[in-house]
C-alpha cells in the first residue's frame, strides 16, 4: 500500500495508522518511510537513540510492527559504491572538494531505487504480509513509481551501448583526456541492481499486490496537485483504490470564523465527490492537536477506516489497455482530468510518446503497433483512446 500526496497533508498519519491497524490484525507489517525528510520515527514518537543505533534499518514500533526510514548514506555503501564513486570521482576531477563532491554524488532518485531494492527483496523473502509505504511528497512518488520504467529503458536503450562504446574507447581516450572514465566495476553493479530490480515494476503495477492511496485535504490547491497525482499514477500502470481526504472539519460548528472554514470545506468535498468518484473517499477528521504516538495513531485511524479493512482492495481498474476498436489498434488510457488540448502524442520507433504538460510518458507498444502510426486522438468518458492505423514508412 502506498500513500503519496502533497506536502503536510498527513501521508505519514496516515501510513502509521494504517500500519498500526494491520498490524493489530495480527498481519506482519512494516511502514517504511520513503521519504528523506523522515518524521515517521517521530509520528510514532520512537526513541531517536534506537533509531540512530539502527540506522536505515527495520526497528519494532508493537506487536507484529516495524518502521523503517531508509538512509540514503548508508544504502550507497551497501549497493552503490561504484556508481557513487566514480560520480564523486568525475566531480572531484571537475574541481569540486571532496565533501562537496560526495554529498552531491547522491544522484536524484536514489532514494527511491533503495526503497525499491528493499521492497522487492521483501517480497521475494516473504518477510511481511503488508508493507505500508510512506511516500515523499507528489513529485518525488511519481519518480518512485516511474523509475523501474526508466530503468528498463535506460538498460535497453542506453546502457548497453555506453558500456560498449566505453570497452572500445578507454584505452585510446585514457590517453586524450583527463576525466576519469568508468571501470568496469561501474557497469557489473549497475547491472546487478538492474538484476535485483527484477519483478519489481509488476509487483508495483498488479493491483492484486499494490494499492496507491491518494491522500488530500479539502482545499483547493491541494486537491488539484491530487487530480494530477491521480493522472501521473495512472500514466504509470498503478492502481489508485482510494482517496482519503485528511483535516476535515467536525459538522455543526458554530457560527463565525469557522462555520466559514467548515462551509468552504463542504463545497471541496464536494467538488473532490466529483472528481474522484467512482473510487471511495475515505474522511479524517482535523484533531485539535497533533497526531502523536502509537494510541492516537491507532485512535486517527480507527476514525478514518470505520471499520473497514485497509488491507483491502477497494477499487479495481485498469490504467491502459491495448485493444481492438471497430477493427481499429486502440491504446485506451485510463486518464481522468485531462483535457484534449493538454496532451501531445508522437511516436519514435517502437515508442509512443504522450506529454501533458511538462510532464512524459514513454509506452514501449506491442509489435503490431509499433508498425503503425498514431493516427487520433479523442477523449471519452475518462479515457484517451489512441487510435493507430496506416503504416509507418
Ligand atoms: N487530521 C489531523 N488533525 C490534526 N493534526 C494533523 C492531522 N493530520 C496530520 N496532522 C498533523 O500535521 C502534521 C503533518 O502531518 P504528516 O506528517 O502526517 O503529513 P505528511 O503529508 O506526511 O507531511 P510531509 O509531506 O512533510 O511528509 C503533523 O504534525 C501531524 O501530526
Ligand atoms: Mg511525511
């Protein structure tokens, strides 16, 4: 289960209740924060000792109940020491000092790689029955969730050809030039992450397994980031089964300042009703304090599920789909809140290429597509229908 959504809405909240709830069901459950401004430890109001004694690895928060932050320091030493020293290598070389030059070689995403190496050996281990991801804010989830992807393409299409055009110019260039070329060691642990990345995006994209929850609260701003969450994770084969829309106001509050407040969440709630339904809308109420510690976690989220198992899947759909349509190759998306003159759509070899916004999605198409050509557009219901036809030469 992963929970993302826009800063400070209250993903961690709602992750540790989540947690503390299976795992009071007696299911083995593990919350891992993805993100690296970590406060789990602090919504659980864990021993900051005991998390540094242990640190990026799982610590018990109760019975059947683990947290884990992930520490993106330690998890270069484990797994990417080559990449990472030859990055702070050809930084240090670029006249950087050497700190400088190794905080820096944390490349952007790796993060998000760790999180998925552990995940995926988890799964694989069968160490626990849930895991609950906490996600950074939006922008970085959708980098989670669009990296084994990005993965796979750069080990398709780039890797392969750098490593070998390296194998033919290090010897001749070690001799031209000052900058460090990679070793070889560089490539075997790029390409054994690769391996043990292996599975992971279909694990990620069967909603058998995983589930994304959008978390919101009833403001206008933040809804929008949602509904474009919602497009991105959709874009990315994911299945979102549920929104929770955290901070809402108790009803019948009196008049003045704060009946304001509760009639402008009423109309967003509304509004969020349309957006978002048919999927089911789970609602927290605003505590008048912070939500701190195991009792009031467990507390929160009682109110949130009512009952309801989270373990559950409460919504299934497909994202995209390839299919025949009056004789016609048809990509359907599964795109809500789109709007035609958004989207831009080409294609490149066997790869069709849609952009919304500053925002791109690369399809590896089927054969049979990939002979064709993109051909219309049109928007239905909450689906874009691709239709390809005639031939590409
Ligand atoms: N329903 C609520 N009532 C009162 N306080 C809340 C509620 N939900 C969250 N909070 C408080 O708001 C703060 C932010 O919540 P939380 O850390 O869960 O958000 P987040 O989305 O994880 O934030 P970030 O994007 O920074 O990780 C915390 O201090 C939390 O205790
Ligand atoms: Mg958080």
């Amino acid at each position: 289960m992963l929970y993302a959504g826009k800063g400070g809405v209250g993903k961690t909240c709602v992750a540790g209740a989540t947690g503390i709830i299976t795992a009071r069901t007696g299911l083995k459950t593990l919350v891992m924060s993805l993100d690296p401004a970590h406060s789990l430890s602090d919504a659980f109001d864990l021993d900051r000792s005991l998390m540094d004694k242990n640190r990026g690895q799982p610590i018990q928060a109760g019975d059947n109940l683990w947290v884990q932050e992930l520490d993106v320091h330690e998890e270069i030493n484990n797994y990417w020491s080559e990449v990472h020293s030859y990055i702070s290598l050809l930084l240090n070389t670029s006249g950087i000092d050497d700190v400088l030059a190794e905080e820096l070689a944390v490349l952007p995403g790796m993060e998000e790689l760790s999180a998925l190496l552990y995940i995926n050996k988890y799964v694989r281990d069968q160490l626990y029955d849930v895991i609950v991801l906490d996600c950074a804010p939006t922008a970085e989830s959708i980098r989670f969730i669009s990296m084994p992807t990005a993965l796979e393409w750069y080990m398709k299409k780039v890797f392969r050809l750098e490593r070998k055009i390296f194998g033919y110019v290090r010897p001749v260039a070690r001799r031209m030039v000052d900058i460090p070329l990679p070793e070889d060691d560089y490539f075997a642990n790029i390409e054994n992450l690769y391996t043990r990345l292996k599975g992971v995006d279909q694990l990620l994209t069967d909603p058998e397994t995983t589930s994304v929850r959008l978390v919101t609260n009833p403001e206008k701003m933040v809804l929008r980031e949602t509904q474009r969450a919602f497009m991105f994770f959709s874009l990315h084969h994911t299945c979102i089964d549920a929104i929770i829309i955290n901070r809402v106001f108790p009803s019948g509050l009196d008049e003045g300042y704060l009946k304001v407040w509760g009639n402008n969440q009423q109309k967003y709630l509304d509004l969020a009703e349309t957006y978002f339904s048919p999927l089911p809308i789970f609602k927290a109420p605003l505590y008048d304090s912070e939500i701190l510690g195991y009792k009031k976690l467990l507390e929160f989220g009682e109110n949130l599920y009512q009952g309801q198992d989270p373990t559950q899947i409460f919504f299934k759909q497909k994202p995209y789909q390839f299919a025949k349509m009056d004789g016609q190759s048809v990509v359907k998306l599964h795109l809500p809140f789109v709007t035609k003159k958004d989207i831009d759509l080409s294609k490149i070899g066997d790869e069709l290429i849609i952009k919304i916004g500053n925002f791109k999605k690369n399809i590896v198409l089927p054969r049979a597509y990939a002979v064709l050509e993109p051909r219309k557009a049109r928007l239905e219901d909450d689906y874009l229908l691709i239709e390809f036809g005639g031939s590409s030469e």
